[in-house]
C-alpha cells in the first residue's frame, strides 16, 4: 500500500521564471495572459530533457517576449531558490504533474518596450505587458505564485532592498 502511493505520486515540473527589472527605475516586468483579463505573471516555462535552467531562461524569453537574443539585452542578476507550488485539480497540466519547481531568475532589461514582441511565437501566451514596482506586481500576481515570488524577494535583498 505504501509503495503504491510513492510510485503513483506525480513529480512536480522543473520550471524557470523571469523578473525583468529595468535599471532606471527598478519596476519589473509582468506580462497578462490571454483571454484571461487580470492574470498577470512573469514568462516561465518548463525545462526541456537536457536543457540548463539557463538555457531553459533564455528560451523562454525568447518565446514569450519575442526578444532576439535575449542574452544582449538582459543580464542575470541572481536566482531565488527553487520552490514548489502544486497545480489546482482539474487543470490541463495538473493530468501530468504534481505542480511545479519554479526558479524565479532576476535579470537587468537592458532594452526598450519595443523590443518587446508578444505575438512572435506560434502559440502566444500573453496580450499586454506592463512595468510595475514590486509591492504592486506583489499583489496583482496570481495568489499560487506569490510565496515564490516572497523567496525570491528575501533571498535577494541586494537587488530588491529589504521590502519582502
């Protein structure tokens, strides 16, 4: 009975996000999801078999911001810890996984708002994309996301100051 519940126990999907901050004014980027007016979050996705969770950052920037190399026009400024979330029951990619392994990577936008391209990719995710600071991305984000959002926070006070 015991063995049973291990094997059939999903894994949680290894997962990375982006938090874009612009150096001027230190407001991050988040970006809202089609069709759901309101959802606002930053680009993430999961990690390919044999992918780095760099590669993995990059991709990803480049498919949902449609920033062209992506690694001239942003620089990694740190990483929080990886933290898991589970996914609601009854969501498409609740039938596969347990949740997620999200790491939230803080990195320094070195472009403009035109570089940003949201409807490049042939199955975009999101409409509209805004800068905000961080207490208001806080509480606009979606509430699952918000303590990795928190551990991101506090394990960069550097970057961030002591606001989490």
């Amino acid at each position: 009975m015991m063995g049973s519940a291990i094997t059939e126990r999903k894994p949680y999907r290894p997962n990375v996000g982006a938090i874009l901050r612009r150096p001027e004014d230190g407001k991050i980027l988040m970006a809202e999801r089609i069709g759901k007016p309101g959802s606002w979050q930053f680009p993430q996705g999961g990690i390919e078999d044999g992918e780095s969770k760099e590669e993995a950052l990059w991709r990803e920037i480049n498919e949902e911001l449609g920033l062209e190399e992506p690694e001239t026009l942003c620089t990694i400024l740190g990483a929080g810890p990886p933290t898991t979330y589970k996914f609601p029951k009854g969501t498409r990619m609740a039938k596969r996984w347990r949740g997620q392994r999200q790491t939230l990577f803080v990195l320094e936008f070195h472009g403009e708002d035109v570089d940003i391209h949201l409807d490049t990719f042939e199955q975009p995710e999101f409409e509209n994309f805004a800068w905000f600071n961080v207490e208001d991305a806080h509480e606009i984000m979606w509430p699952l996301k918000r303590r990795i959002f928190t551990k991101t926070l506090e394990a960069l006070p550097d970057i961030f100051g002591e606001r989490a």
